[in-house]
C-alpha cells in the first residue's frame, strides 16, 4: 500500500509539473513580441485590391502548437482597415491562396524556400537567418535583446504590398535585385 501511494503521490507531482511545462510553453515572452511585431507590420501595410470575397485577413502559421496559440490569443480580437484577423494553421503543404500574411517559422533553406515560393503574394513574415534573401518579405529578429525586422522591399513591390514608412523607419529596408543584397 505504501508504495502504492508513493507511486500516486510521484505521478500527480510529475503530471502538475508536465502542465506547469505546457502551460509556460503556451505563454512565451518572445512569442508575444512576435505576435505584436506581425500585427504591426499587419496595421501598418497596404495590399493591391483583393476580391471582396473574403471580409477576413486572414494570417497563416507555419510553427509550434504554442506559437500558433499566441498568435490566435492576441490577434484575433483585433482588426486591420475594418476587416477581422483570423488565424489558421497552415498545413505541411497549404495552397498559395489561403492567407493574405503567412509567419512561416522554418528555419532549414531546403524547406523555406519552396514554402516562400507557394505563397506568391502573400505578405510573407519569418525569422530564419537567409529568409530575405530566399525571397521573404519581412524577417523577425532579436537584436540587443529587443525585437527588430527587415524588410525585402523588392519581394514586397512585387507582391503588391507596400508598408508605411511610419513602420519602416524602426526596421532596416533592404534590396534583393539580381545583383544581391544591398543596404
């Protein structure tokens, strides 16, 4: 009996720990600067007329269970030029149509760059180091411990996306011609 309840005891005590681990995981500081930064870079861009079929703007989340309960927790609420974010999450191989902005959190050339190339011209957001010059839009980065970004402003140009120079001025522009990146 004794060792019953001992075994009891370690399993609620392992069990509350495995929450406390989800729990923290579902709440991460850099996650909700993340979702903060998408937003702004959702307030403060513009988009070439799309159809009127879709009232939402929708965002797509390529990455982690946690993160994509960030982005849902406080974005969702929220709205852009009268229309209501909604968050979805991207499936292994979504369709270029899916999404007005997608955050693909891929870290590995080998995959990112045929997922940039499905979403034409959705804006597209992410953190991995060779995301502008694989075609991204918008590259996530922490400098100096605070949240930072760049932008591709050709990718941007041609996917009809411009995006305030209110915004911009807090980030770094840079251009990706054929002739590679220049500052």
């Amino acid at each position: 009996m004794r060792v019953n309840a001992q075994f009891r005891g370690w399993s609620a005590a392992f069990v509350a720990g495995a929450l406390c681990v989800v729990c923290s995981a579902a709440s991460e500081p850099e996650d909700e600067l993340t979702a903060a930064t998408v937003l702004s870079c959702l307030r403060y861009s513009e988009w070439a007329p799309m159809g009127a079929a879709d009232s939402y703007l929708s965002v797509g989340v390529l990455g982690r269970p946690a993160l994509l309960f960030t982005f849902r927790r406080l974005l969702e609420d929220k709205s852009v030029g009268g229309r209501p974010i909604r968050v979805v999450e991207l499936p292994p191989e979504p369709t270029s149509t899916c999404c007005q902005v997608v955050y693909l959190e891929i870290e590995k050339s080998t995959e990112l760059k045929p997922a940039l190339a499905r979403f034409g011209r959705a804006l597209k957001i992410g953190v991995a180091d060779e995301f502008i010059e694989l075609g991204g839009d918008v590259h996530l980065l922490i400098v100096d411990g605070h949240m930072s970004f760049e932008v591709n402003r050709d990718s941007l140009e041609r996917s009809g996306i411009t995006i305030s120079s209110k915004l911009l001025r807090f980030g770094q522009v840079r251009n990706m011609r054929a002739r590679g990146p220049a500052l």
